[in-house]
C-alpha cells in the first residue's frame, strides 16, 4: 500500500508492505557435523519505506529507503540425542531499494522492483525440548543474523490525480 506526489518531474511518496516467506537455509552443524543441523528462516516482514523518483514521459525510476522488521526463527537439532533448540523473535534493520515503473495507461503501470532487506543480528537463548516434549537443563544460546534481496513485478493502478482546467 502507498501513495506518490509527483511535482514536475519529481516524484515523491511512500509505501508500507507486508510479505509471507519460505525463506529458509538449513546448514550441517559445524561443531558437530556429524549428528546436528541448523536451520534459520525468515517467517514474515514488513517494510515501511520513503520513496523519490524522476518521471519522463511514460517513465519513472526511484529509490526508495527506510525500515524494515521481520519475525525470525532458529532451530538446531541434535539427531544423537533427539533434541532440538528453536527460537522465534522480531528483528527491526533496514529496507533499500530502486525501481522503475512504466505508464501503460494514464490509470495503468507496470514496474520491476528490487529491495534490499536487512533484518540486523540478534543473540538469543532456547530452550532444549526433547521429541518426548521434556525440557532439557542446558538453553542454547545462539546468534542469528537475516538479510534478503527481493525482486518484484508488479501491475498498479492510480487512482485519483486527474486535472481540471
């Protein structure tokens, strides 16, 4: 969802966004490479973003830049002793990005977008819950780290903006 002001051949604006992911990187543990595996995966983001653009005749490039925030979770496994360590939590960093938009219509635009989204790192602790539900003594504490790049097609259409002489 957004919103642009265009002053001449300025354009001005911003948009919000909200995406569902299967972002996912599983990995062989490498302090135990033999029975653990690590996996991290980006859940779900959102973006809020300020955006300027120059627009010539049927065309419009940008840059857009602001926050970014997304649910990020961590799991280990021990195989050997049917363990596994998870946790979910927020990440708040930082959304960049270009694009350009091309004017079908007066109503009616198609662009290519690519935004940069960088969630940050965190350090958390979990908990060890063995496959009979048991909890275990000893949290883990680990330290995750969640960057993505997105390229977006998208199809829009203006509403409002017509001019009366």
């Amino acid at each position: 969802m957004g919103a642009q002001y265009q002053w001449d051949q300025f354009v001005f604006g911003g948009e919000a966004t909200w995406t569902a992911t299967g972002i996912r990187k599983t990995i062989v543990s490498p302090y135990f490479p033999d029975s653990d595996t690590e996996t991290g995966r980006i859940q779900h983001y959102a973006t809020v973003v300020g955006k300027m653009g120059y627009a010539f005749d049927r065309v419009m490039i940008y840059a857009k830049g602001g926050y970014a925030g997304g649910e990020v979770g961590f799991k280990a496994r021990d195989n050997d002793d049917l363990v596994t360590y998870e946790q979910n939590e927020w990440h708040n960093g930082y959304a960049l990005g270009a694009g350009v938009d091309y004017a079908l219509t007066d109503k009616l635009s198609l662009g290519v977008d690519y935004t940069h989204i960088d969630l940050g790192s965190k350090t958390s602790t979990g908990n060890n819950v063995f496959d009979d539900g048991t909890l275990g003594s000893n949290p883990e504490t680990y330290r995750t780290k969640a960057r993505a790049d997105v390229v977006m097609a998208r199809l829009s259409y203006k509403f409002g903006g017509s001019e009366h002489n």
